[in-house]
C-alpha cells in the first residue's frame, strides 16, 4: 500500500504543478505581452513624429491658474503618459535605401554611444519589429524613401515584469513543497482505512486457509477408506476431484501475503531451464484442451531471485493459458536491456485494452473456459513486486499477453 500512497502523492504533486505553472504562465505571458505592447505604442508615436518626440509639451497657463484643478490634474499610466516623451530612453537613425548613410534623428539615451547606435540600428534592418539584447524594443518603418530604427530602452519598465516571473518561479516551489507535506499528510488518513481492510482480509484469508486444511484431510482420509473397503466407485472418484480443487484453493490462499515479511531465498535462477521443464511438463495439458503451443525461449537466461517463487510463477502463467486460451498459447523468454523479459501470450475474444484488474484478487475475465477462484495471477503479481518487477496485462487484436519485466 506504501506504493499507493507514493503514486497518489506523485500524481497529486503533478496535478498541482501542471495547474501552478499554465496559471503562472498565463500570467507572466501576458504581463510580458502587455509591456511589449506598450513599447509597441511608444515606437508608434516616435515613428508617428518621424523618429523623435520633439519639444516637451508644457502644461497651458489656463491650468497653472486654476491649483485646485491642477492638484486633482492626473495623466495616464504608460504610453499615454504626458511624461512619456521627457523619460524615455530611445535613438533613431535614418538609413537611405540601401542601408548606407546613418544619420541620427535623435538620440536620448546614454547606455549606448552614438557609433555603436548606428551600427546596432543597421543590424536591425531586416527586422520590423521586436526585441533585441533582452530588454531594447525597436521598430523598423519607412517614411518618404527612408528607412528609420528606433530602439527604446524598456529595461526600467521592464524590471517589475521579471521581478514578478521570479516570485512565480519561488512561489510555485514553495507551493509544490508545502503541497507534497500536506498531501503526505491526506494521503495517510486516504490509504488507512483500505491498509486496515487489506489487512484484514490477508488475515481473514490465513485464517481461512489454516481452517480448511484440516477438514479437507478427514475428508481425504474418509474418502481413502471407503475406497478400501467397498472400492472406488463414481462418487469417491468425484469425491477426490472436489477435493482436489479445493486443496488446490487451499494452497493458493495460504500464498496471499507470503512475501509481505521480505523472507525470499535468493539465488541465481536458470529461468530458460524452469521455463522449458514446465511447458514439456503440460504439454499433454495443451493438447488435450485443443490448444496449440509455442515458445520462444532465449538459452542461458538466468536470474537473482528465489527459485521457488519463479518456478510458481511460471506454473501460474501456463495454468492460465490453459484455462483461457482458445486456440493457441505463446510463451516467449529474453534478455532485453539488462532485464529479463517473460511474456505469456494466448487467443482470446475479450475486447482490445488493458487488463490489468485481472492482477487483483478473486477477479475473473468472462473468458474463463473453467471455473477460477481468481487468485493465480495475483499470486503472480505479489512474485514479481517482491522481486522489484513490473507486469502488465493488454488485449490487442484478440490476443491477450502478459508482460513481466524482472
């Protein structure tokens, strides 16, 4: 369940920082977009007045007068600012048309010196408009057979837009990293009500299997003595059938939870051999239900792991292809990038998709040729997770395979 619980808090954390950063980005964008916007209407106006703002426009006697209104007086923000063309930082130069003959229109800024202006504004020429060396706005127009660049210095302005995209950037990590806590926090109260369920019912199911153990041996035992005194007939043979099964369920309820204490006897595995062994095993269990088998199995493949648990691993795949398949079965083994890869494939009529609830336990398809208490591939699943495996199941094309990656 601890995996859950990390997976529940990895995709919560995802959620949270795919939701921060389109907001964050919506917001820094258009802020960004707004000041490119002003700067765009400054150069407007200077190339409206043909590449300078001229004399700076006094306020009229009429107003100077009147100080109740002119304390009141208030001119707008940005561009349409009165004070616009006495503050900002520009030069224009004038080019002919084949770019040659720099003249200086004006020249209102003192980061830039005059010779490196006409050289800058000449690289420029190609252009229309944009920005250049980060934080300089330039328009390029043209005006009775002259080619005019103005560049405006917009980095003053501009300093709060980038002031603003690193409070995003610090909030968004303070944000994800008190959300992970928090998330730790909920996802505990989340996952404790279904580990104490999980619990319960691993205990249930040992329980369970310990209790009918011994019922199933009187039966056995009864059964065996019937048989000795009036011989075996059809109902002691049905008898040891039902019994059968059921200690085949027995067995299998008592390997739910077996690797939940980590207690595995780990050695090198000859997987190509135990897999090899077990197909030759049933290979009359294939015929006599119709199916035909094929495998594809790498030699030499082997593996760090506990021998008894691969070995039931493998009997728990063929017994499912058994049970399942319709007309074929393929079992195909391989080293694939350092890993070893088992993939147990058979015909099917289930609908294209993952599968993947069949790893649960007492889960069904309705393909089942047979009865099936649901419990041999969550049997399968528990091997692999306690071996740091992956196994996935899909159907496509009418053939369904499972995958498992050790």
């Amino acid at each position: 369940m601890n995996k859950a619980e990390k997976k529940f808090r990895l995709y919560a954390i995802f959620v949270i920082f795919v939701l921060l950063t389109v907001l964050l980005t919506v917001i820094n964008g258009v802020n960004f977009t707004m000041a490119a916007n002003d700067a765009d209407d400054i150069t407007q106006k200077i190339a409206d007045r043909q590449g300078s703002f001229g004399r700076v426009e006094t306020v009229s006697e009429d107003i100077i007068s009147e100080p109740k209104d002119r304390n009141f007086r208030m001119g707008p923000m940005g561009p349409d600012s009165p004070e616009i063309n006495a503050s900002i930082r520009y030069f224009t130069i004038a080019f002919s048309n084949k770019g040659e003959n720099a003249e200086t229109v004006a020249f209102n800024i003192s980061a830039v010196l005059e010779d490196d202006a006409k050289q800058w504004a000449k690289s420029l020429l190609k252009e229309k408009t944009g920005w250049t060396k980060w934080s300089y706005r330039y328009r390029v127009y043209k005006k009775d057979g002259t080619t005019y660049v103005t560049v405006i210095d917009q980095g003053r302005e501009l300093l709060p837009s980038f002031r603003i995209l690193i409070i995003s950037a610090i909030g968004e990590a303070l944000c994800l990293i008190i959300g992970w806590f928090v998330l730790h926090s909920i996802a505990r109260k989340i996952y404790a009500p279904i580990e104490d369920a999980d619990r319960k019912q691993r205990n249930f199911i040992k329980s369970a299997n310990k209790e009918f153990r011994l019922p199933l041996t009187i039966i056995n035992g009864n059964t065996e003595l019937a048989e000795r005194k009036y011989g075996p007939d059809d109902q002691t043979r049905s008898t040891r059938r039902q019994i059968g099964k059921l200690n085949e369920l027995v067995d299998k309820l008592g390997t739910i939870g077996i690797f939940d204490d980590g207690n595995m006897n780990i050695s090198e595995v000859p997987v190509s051999e135990f897999l090899c062994a077990a197909l030759d095993k049933h290979t009359e269990n294939f015929v006599s239900h119709g199916i035909e088998l094929t495998a594809d199995i790498a030699p030499d493949i082997t593996l760090l792991a506990d021998p008894e648990a691969i070995n039931k691993l493998i009997d728990e795949l063929i017994d499912n292809a058994i049970k399942y398949s319709l007309t074929k079965a393929i079992f195909t083994l391989k080293s694939e990038n350092g890993y070893v890869l088992l993939e147990a494939k058979n015909d099917t009529k289930l609908p294209d998709g993952p599968v993947n609830q069949i790893f649960d336990r007492f889960t069904t398809l309705e393909n089942r040729k047979e009865n099936s208490a649901g419990l041999g591939l969550s049997y399968v699943k528990e091997i692999v997770k306690a071996h740091n495996g992956r196994i996935s199941a899909t159907v496509f094309g009418g053939i369904f395979s499972i995958r498992i990656t050790l």
